[in-house]
C-alpha cells in the first residue's frame, strides 16, 4: 500500500483529468492515502467546498486528508495578519475537519527565492503568520522551501514549534540537510518525483544520509512527473515509481519501504 503525502488535485482537475478516475485508478493501484495541498486562498475558497462535500468523507480507498495554507508564490490574500487568517480557518469549518482527522498540516507554506513572485519580506511575514496558526492547532507544518533555507531555518527556530516539520519536495543537498537534522529533532523530508532525475544527484545523496524514520515520499502532482513519465502531467498514483526509486536507492525492499513510509506518515501527519 502506498500513499501520495503531497499532491493538487484540485490543479489536476484544471488539467481535466477527472478526480473520480483518479481515485479509481488509485484504488486499483493500492494507493492507501492521498493528501491534498492547499497553496491559495482563492484556490481553496472554489475548490474545497466541493472537494469536502463529495470525496473528503467517502469511507473507501484511497483514504483523503487535505492541508490549509498559502503558498510563497501565490500570496494573493493580501491580509496578512493574524487574526485575519485565523477567521478565515474558522469560516471554513477548520477545527471541525481538525477534530476528524482530515486536516492533517498547515501548508503548504514557506519561502521561494527562486521564483520569487513576491519580496522576501513579503514571504517571511506570510510564512510566520502561517507558523503561528500551526502552533495554535498544534498542527504539523508542510513546507515548501526553494533556494531559501537559510532563512527559513532561521524563521523555524524562532517559530519554536513542536509539532511535524515536513519539507515538502525535499532538494536540499547533504550539508543542508544535516543542518536541519542536527537543529529539528521533529523534522521529516517528504521526495517527489524529481529525485528519480539525473541531474539530482544532490537530493539522492541527501535520501541516504536521512534517517528512514524521517523519510516520507509525495508526487506534487500535477508537477514533477517521476522517470520516463517526466513531462507528463502527474497524477497520485505514479508515486509507486517513485517509492521503487527511493527503494532501489536505499537498498530496501518495496514492501518494507511501503511499511516504513506508512508508519512515518501515522507518525508525522497522522495519516492512516
Ligand atoms: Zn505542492
């Protein structure tokens, strides 16, 4: 059994691949959970009603969890106080999906410098807003970070939150990552397809100096296709050849693998 901890199928759906093919297939294909991630507010607002009214809650395979946050690179709600955001959380009936176990982390959030559709200090102060509202909820945090890990750790620290830290579509090299390693005990780094790259020596050198037990693995589909399906549009279920990849990488089995990545995700994100 397998599970996609990161995906968008709200953004698939745009691309018309129909959400309930996408379940079907990922059925057949022992896809045991499925996280959908949030990065706007705008996309939230259109998409999620529907996404909670006609699949969140459905009690078959594969199991649906879903994050709330904004993205550093969709930052179009403006307001970016406290408050505001926490209001926003309620009129969504947040703590309620919270309480159920289907929101399951704030994200995803963080800063992209390589992009950088907004200042930095436009996504610091996004980024540390968002932090605040995990560590009210005592919710894990999913992270994206892009050519910005100097100052997200530095944001991290200050936040002193105790609850998960995942990085989402993980591409730090192996001195970044000990530097994470050595300072968030409570830190997970979730791969996507983009491990299974050539050129990303980088990230797969960094997969084997983690600890298993940190380890989770996602597809950001519609983006990041894995192996040969690299350019395709992505969708959950592909993230098999990437749980093949890491495994052949690590020099585990496939059924181990899926066993440990399963633990990890009850553990992190409190996934089933
Ligand atoms: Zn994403």
């Amino acid at each position: 059994m397998y599970i996609d901890c990161h995906c968008h199928l709200d953004l698939i759906n745009i691309f018309g691949i129909n959400i309930n093919d996408i379940l079907q297939n990922s059925r057949k294909l022992k896809i045991n959970s499925i996280v959908q991630v949030s990065a706007s507010i705008n996309e939230f607002k259109t998409f999620f009603p529907v996404f909670s009214k006609n699949f969140l809650y459905k009690n078959e395979l594969p199991f649906l969890y879903f994050t709330f946050g904004i993205s550093p690179n969709d930052l179009s709600y403006e307001a970016f106080d406290f408050s505001e955001l926490l209001d926003l959380f309620l009129h969504f009936d947040l703590i309620e999906h919270m309480n159920n176990g289907k929101l399951v982390a704030i994200g995803e959030i963080g800063l992209d410098y390589f992009h950088k559709f907004f200042t930095s200090q436009e996504q610091k102060n996004a980024f540390e807003v968002q932090l605040q509202l995990a560590k009210k909820y005592n919710l894990p945090v999913m992270l994206h970070i892009r050519d910005a890990f100097d100052d997200a750790i530095k944001i991290l620290k200050n936040a002193d939150i105790s609850s998960p830290i995942i990085f989402h579509c993980y591409t730090g090299d192996p001195e970044i990552t000990t530097t994470i390693l050595e300072n968030f005990e409570n830190c997970a780094f979730s791969f996507a397809g983009n491990i299974t790259y050539k050129k990303m020596e980088n990230i797969q050198k960094s997969l084997l100096i983690i600890p298993i037990e940190k380890i989770l693995l996602e597809t950001d589909s519609p983006y990041l296709s894995p192996g040969k399906l690299r350019g395709k549009e992505n969708v959950p279920y592909n993230v098999i050849q990437t749980y093949d990849f890491v495994a052949n990488l690590l020099g585990v089995s496939l059924e181990s693998l899926c066993n440990q990545i399963r633990i990890n995700a009850k553990n992190f994100m409190n996934i089933f």
